[in-house]
C-alpha cells in the first residue's frame, strides 16, 4: 500500500526480546535489549531519513540529535509543530491523513522511519515497505510492551504482506531480518 501523493519508502526498525516485547511492563528499556551492533545499523538508518515518525512517550523519552521528527499523540487536533524543537511536528492520525502531513511537510520522497512504540507500529503497519527486525534471541520480558499490539513481529509481518529477506547474525545471540514486501 502507498502513500497518495509521495513517493516514500516506510521502514519500520525494532529490537524485541525473543517473546516480541520491545520494553519492559514499565515502559523502559531493560540493558539487555539494547545491543551495540543493532544501535549503529539503526542510527545509520535514521540519520538516511526523510522523516522519524514515533510515538509520544518515545519523543519525550529521547532527545532529538537534529533529525526531522514527526511524533504520534491525541494530544493535538491535526498537524502542531513542536515549540520546544524546530524540526518536531506532533500529529493526530485521527485527524489528518498521512499524505496531507507528508504534504505540509513537503516530503515527497526518501524513507519514513517508524521507530515505535506499539500504537505509532500499528498505524504504519499497512503502509510498511520494509521493517528491520533485531530479536535479541536470549531475552524474555514477561508483561513486556509489545512491538505489535496483534502478537510477535514474526507472526504480524507477514499478515500484513511483508516477506522476511537477509536473516543475519549481527551480535552474538541477536539476529537481523530484513522484511520486505514483495
């Protein structure tokens, strides 16, 4: 599925624990899901991004580094700009569609990475081009956050018509797979 009016390519970028839980039950990122060889490929990705769209409780958990932020919340009618960041837009997706953001934002091309959390994954999952996903394959977090509010990446991805590509190793006990869609 394609955005109307942009020639965008939407790729999502995860780290899960193995039982697919991208945080802790309190929202934080436990040390073990968090992996050198991953966080370089992932900064790499964004730094090559058009756009970062993610959620609320991510934009205020981490800072931006200068990139063009486009922050899921409820919290605003349609499209905001943040006040306390120059390149940060707050958005609505009940009221305004994604075209007309990338639109007013005058993104016509290049990447949109979605980087999360649960709600920000489930909007974009029939939009997704490509999702990176890093499973930290020693790793359970029992009443975790989930990646996919509708189960496991693994399971998610491919009902949503991606097809898993290129499963690396990339660190000791963590793999990478590229899912595309066909």
């Amino acid at each position: 599925m394609s955005i109307p009016g942009a020639s965008v390519i939407v790729e999502g970028h995860a780290i899960v624990s193995v039982d697919g839980m991208i945080a802790a039950a309190d929202g934080s990122m436990p040390p073990a899901l968090r992996n050198e060889a991953d966080w370089r490929i992932f900064q790499a990705a964004l730094d090559a991004a058009a756009l970062v769209v993610l959620g609320r409780l991510g934009h205020e958990r981490h800072p931006n580094p200068g990139r063009k932020r486009l922050v899921l919340t409820r919290s605003v009618a349609t499209l905001e700009r943040d006040p306390a960041d120059l390149l940060t837009q707050f958005w609505n997706p009940d009221g305004m569609e994604i075209g007309d953001v990338l639109k007013q934002l005058e993104i016509a091309s290049g990447t949109i990475a979605i980087t999360g959390g649960t709600g920000t994954f489930d909007v974009f999952l029939p939009l997704l081009d490509r999702f990176v996903l890093s499973e930290v394959r020693d790793l359970t977090l029992p009443d975790g956050i989930p990646c996919f509010s509708k189960g496991h990446p693994r399971l998610v991805l491919p009902g949503a018509g991606l097809e898993a590509r290129d499963m690396e190793l990339i660190d000791r006990g963590v793999v990478q797979t590229q899912w595309v869609r066909p």
